[in-house]
C-alpha cells in the first residue's frame, strides 16, 4: 500500500518508498502535471523542526539548482509549507555505485572508466559554476540498466553537515571518501571532489576503498598520511595509465592532483590529450628548486630572487639602453618599460635603482640603468635586455662610448640651435668693433641667452639619464610594481594564504611561461601580452580576496556559534521576562545570520579556488597546443580574460593595484 505524505500536492501520488537516510526519506511517485515519475526527498520531521537546517536546506538548493548536466540529478522544485519540505528529482530507475560494487564484486575497467567518464562530465559542468558536491562516493552515483550514471544529492553535504553538528556524531562512511583538507582545515575546492571520485575509483576496480579502520580517528589519520596501497599490485592487467591517474587523484595535497575534472578525464581517458608543463627555460631557484621562468628570473614559486649579479668597488662595466629612434621621445613602450623593470629586479642585481623613477628615467634614451658590474654580469643584463626586445649595450668604463652614443642621438635640431649659440657669441663680441652702436649689442645678448639657455636645458635634460641614475635612498627589493611580472610575482608572496599562494602561483607560472611564447612570435599582436598581464592581475586580486575570506572564516568557527545558538535558545525557552526575551530573540537573529554569512563566504572561496583551477587547466591547455596559430592564441586569451572578468568582477580594481604589504 503506498504512503501518504502530510502536505504533499495532490498532483504527486506516491508509489513506494526507495530510500531513507539520516537526513530524509526518498520516495517514487507519479507527477500528474509532467506525467512522469519523480524521486521525493523528504526531510525528516525532527529536523524541520531546526531552524538552522531548513535554512541551510533552502539555501544550498538554490546554488545548486543552477546545474544543468545529464550527469546531475536534476532538481525540479522544492515544495515547502507548514507540514512538509520535500524536493522534487529527476527520478533515475538503477542502483547506486555502492550496491553495483557489492553485487559484482567489482567492476573491470571499462565499466570503471565509462562510470568515471559520465561522472567527470556532471563534476566539470559543477566546478564550473563553483558548486563543490564535498560527498562524492559510490552511494551518491546511481546507475540505471543501460549504464547511464548521475551524480545525486549535490548541496546536501553541507546540509549533512548541520544535521551532524546538531546531534554531534560523525558518520564513518563518509569519512572513506573524504579528502584530507575537509579534514584538516575544512577549506576545499573541486580538487575534493577529485579526491574522493580517485577513492571510488579505486573501490570499483578492487572491491575495497584504499583506506579502512573501524574508528573515525584511525580512518582520518590515513587519508592524512598513509599513501594508498598501489593499484597494479592488486590488479596486475590494469593499464598503467589508469593507475597513474587514480594515484595523482589520491594525492595528499591538493596542488599534486589534477586541477579540473576534465584533466582527470583526459589522463584515464586518452593520457596523450592531458596537458603538460612546458620544460624550464632557465635553472632552477637556489632556494627551492623549482623551474624558474623565461624573462622573469624571481622565482614564482617561493619569491625568491637568486643574486646572479655580481658588482665591483671600482670601475666595472655598465649597461646602456640606447637610442634608436631620435624622432621620439619617449622612445619605449609599455610593455618594454615593464621588460626593463623584470630584467633588472628578477636577476637580483645588487646595484641601487630607484624603481619608482625608472619609467620617468626611460623617457629619454640612452640611460645608464647599471654600473659597476663584473663583465660577465654586464653581458647577461644586456643580453636579457635584448632577448626581451630593448636596445641595449654594455660600456666599459672610460672608453668613452656612452657621450658620443648620446650626443649621437641628440636631435639635430638641437644641434642647430647649439652652433646658432656659438655663432650668437662670436657676433656679440664682434659687433661693437665692426658697426660701434651699442643698441644692438643688448638685441644679440638677449637672443644669445634665450638660445644657449635653451640649448644647455635641453642638452642636460637629455644626458642627465646617463650619469644621474643612482638614488641612493632606493634598493632592489624595497618597492615592487604591480605593472610587471616581478612586481606581481612578489605582492603573490606577500599574501598570507600558503594554499592559495600555491595554486596562484601555478596559475602566473603558466601565464609567464605563455607570456614567453607569444613573445617570440613577431606575428601575435600587442594586445595579447596586454591580455596575459591583465589575466595575472585579476588573479592576484582574486587571491588577495580568498586570502581575505580565509581570515575571516578563521575568525567565525560554526561549531562555536551553534553553540551560542544552543544557550541562547535555552536561555529564550526559560525566559519569564518580555525584556530579556526580546534580546534573546535579537541575538539569535544575530547567530543564525553570522551562520548564513560563514555559509555565503565559503561559497565564495569555492567558486573563486574553482575559477582559479579552470584557468590554471585553460592556461596549460593553450601553452600546449603547439599547432595554434598566433590568433588562435590571441583569441584563446581573450576567452580566458573573459572568464576572469565575468567570474571574478568583484575582485578586481579599477586602478592599478598597490603591492601588499
């Protein structure tokens, strides 16, 4: 006989009961208004009763009912009244994972890696919005008689969550899915979701999950430290390339897995499809070995800026950027001006140049922009000034060069008006002697000033770069521009967010490294180096914002404002005073929205960590393809730069952005 549901419809009927959990009871009924079957999930009634949890339920169904995939159980409405709060689902007739897995034991790889191909699908179209499922396992995977697998119970782990904290137990199953950072320190991206989809994985090839124990601690402390046991030694024919991708899935840190659910697919998939890190163009950083980037020598991963310069006391070489073009004055562009800036600050030359001063210091050419330098120092600044394309050469000192290089790009006209001068001087000292009026000797003194005043001011202004270039209250390192990459790279590091800084600085590591390849062809336009520093400053202010959330969310614990909530609502329950009742009432309006803010900041995090992954994976993928053309990488940018914008719109700043301190 079918059950009847107090507050339900009449346009539902249902049929049998399918489910029940700790949170809800899952029902099959008939929808007489789309003449269809649907799956009820109805919310238990003791927890109807808790405030927090409906709030919670209703908030965590609107963010997720903005995913649209075949692979997601579709949520079609969410009926709330008095007696009831029941969502209405696509209804998906099979079993889930977990029963599939006890039934046959386990599966063999092409049913495994069908069910891991539909999955990743309905996590991709997830992440994208930002949506983090945090409870991905083989009970949450249902799978019909044809195969088709989808994704169930998406936004329902958070509100497992506040079921859990409210009745204060844990639930083992889920703990051997769960990643070590939900572990930890509760911050997590889709990289989670990764995680726990390797340990199904693993389950469904094997018959067991990697890690098992009969206490929650025991089972916490191997997925924080025990690696998994390995995949071929349990099954020998499975193909290496699969067990090689469920290992980085089961990786402990999160920046040692895939980035996005479509890298994983490509690497169980078709592994040559995955994208690969470019080889370093230069040696490693002395501080911590990693790769350092072409043209930009501080180390991305650490900050570190190795001192490849060596100077001397006395005498020493110098280098010079020259003169090419004597029609223009401001004779760099923008991007080459911020060359500059990146050659001398990320080689970590020890001379002193006020880098506040260099852009007006650039404006006229030739400028001294190093001295005092060991030869070999020397020929690598100005090679790396010429490998970026900027003018440059290196003077040895008293040879001489560096005045008649300048006075050769001194305008002509200058020139002119320097030899009118002279001939000003001669004929004001002869003119009294050849016509003897005095009157016009004050005409010719008043032209001679005004000519050679003009001429000196003009000769000064432009050599005063060669040989007044040093400020000697400013080092290298003192103050950074956010307008380079150096400058970017080092107000990355000051952000206090290791995680963060970590997944922000492959994010730059890729950027540069592209940045680099753009460069060397002739036939990709300006625009798009524009466009690979304006991706790396909407990603530094993103993570200056996740850096921020993360502060605050360490800040506001859940667990202890639930416990406020507890004794305030006691405290309101035994209250006898019309006073004090209002001010109970008026604190716990306060707790629950401190609750709902901790729950849009962590939504927050997530979508901002997932925008970073999929750029990271988008910046991979187009460093990659060596086949595309420089539109197509120009073009491909221009994608990526409006993702950035339309996902992260509210981190950016219109001005330019001061370094952190």
């Amino acid at each position: 006989m079918a059950e009847s549901i107090v507050g339900l419809p009449p346009r539902f009927r249902v049929l049998t009961r399918i489910g029940r959990g700790g949170m809800s009871t899952v029902y099959l009924a008939e929808d007489s208004a789309s003449q269809g079957q649907v799956a009820l999930k109805v919310l238990l009634p003791h927890l109807r009763e808790d405030e927090l949890v409906v709030e919670r339920f209703r908030r965590e169904i609107s963010v997720v009912r903005r995913i649209a995939h075949p692979a997601v159980i579709a949520i079609h409405d969410l009926i709330e009244n008095a007696d009831l709060l029941c969502l209405v689902l696509e209804y998906h007739h099979g079993i889930d994972l977990k029963r599939l897995i006890r039934r046959s034991g386990k599966l063999n790889v092409g049913q495994t890696l069908a069910i891991a191909r539909q999955v990743l699908d309905g996590l991709s179209a997830a992440h994208g919005q930002g949506i983090v499922h945090r409870d991905i396992k083989p009970h949450n995977i249902l799978i019909n008689e044809r195969g088709v697998a989808k994704i169930a119970d998406f936004g329902l782990a958070r509100v497992d969550d506040m079921v859990r904290l409210t009745s204060h137990t844990t639930a083992l199953g889920t703990l051997e899915y769960l990643a070590p950072e939900a572990l930890s320190s509760g911050v997590v991206d889709g990289r989670a979701d990764l995680y726990s989809l390797g340990v199904t994985l693993f389950e469904a090839l094997t018959g067991k999950p990697p890690f098992r124990s009969t206490t929650p601690l025991a089972l916490m402390r191997m997925h924080l430290e025990t690696p998994p046991p390995a995949l071929r030694a349990i099954e020998p024919e499975l193909p290496e390339h699969v067990e090689a991708a469920i290992a980085r899935a089961l990786a402990k840190q999160p920046e040692d897995r895939f980035d996005t659910a479509d890298e994983m697919r490509g690497a169980l998939l078709a592994p040559s499809a995955a994208p690969v890190e470019s080889a370093p163009a230069l040696p490693g950083c002395r501080a911590c070995g990693a790769p350092l980037v072409d043209g930009v020598a501080i180390c991305v991963d650490c900050g570190h800026t190795p001192v490849q310069i060596d100077t001397v006391e006395q005498g020493g070489q110098s280098v010079v950027i020259e003169s090419t073009d004597w029609l223009r004055r401001d004779q760099l562009t923008f991007i080459q001006k911020s060359q500059v800036t990146d050659v001398l600050l990320g080689l970590g030359a020890e001379f002193k140049i006020a880098e506040h001063r260099l852009e007006q210091r650039l404006r006229s050419l030739p400028v001294v922009v190093a001295e005092k330098l060991e030869p070999r120092s020397a020929e690598r600044i100005a090679r790396s000034l010429v490998d970026q394309g900027v003018p440059a050469y290196v003077s040895a000192p008293g040879e001489g060069g560096l005045v008649r290089r300048a006075l050769k790009s001194i305008h002509p006209l200058l020139l002119l008006s320097a030899a009118l001068s002279g001939c000003i001087v001669l004929a004001t000292a002869l003119l009294p002697f050849v016509h003897g009026d005095a009157g016009w000797l004050g005409f010719w003194r008043v032209l001679f000033v005004v000519s050679f005043g003009g001429s000196a001011w003009e000769v000064l202004r432009h050599l005063d770069p060669l040989f007044r270039f040093v400020d000697s209250g400013a080092g290298v390192g003192d103050r950074g521009s956010d307008l380079t990459a150096t400058g970017l790279v080092r107000s990355l590091h000051a952000v206090d967010s290791p995680r963060l800084r970590t997944l922000a600085a492959r994010v730059v590591r890729r950027a540069l490294a592209l940045r680099g390849e753009l460069r060397r062809d002739p036939a990709v336009p300006a625009e798009a180096l524009l466009d690979v520093q304006r991706v790396m400053e909407a990603v530094l202010a993103a993570v200056r914002r996740g850096a921020q959330i993360e502060q605050e969310l360490q800040l506001a614990s859940a667990d202890e404002i639930y416990e406020q909530l507890q004794a305030v609502q006691a405290r309101l329950d035994g209250a006898r005073d019309a006073q004090r009742s209002e001010e109970l009432i008026a604190s716990k309006l306060e707790l629950r929205q401190r609750l709902a803010a901790i729950d849009e900041q962590q939504h927050e995090l997530a979508e901002l960590y997932n925008r970073l992954l999929q750029t990271a994976a988008q910046l991979a993928a187009l460093e990659a393809s060596s086949d595309a053309s420089a539109a197509d990488s120009a073009a491909s940018l221009s994608t990526i730069l409006r993702d950035l914008d339309a996902e992260l719109a509210g981190y950016r700043e219109v001005r330019a952005l001061e370094p952190v301190r």
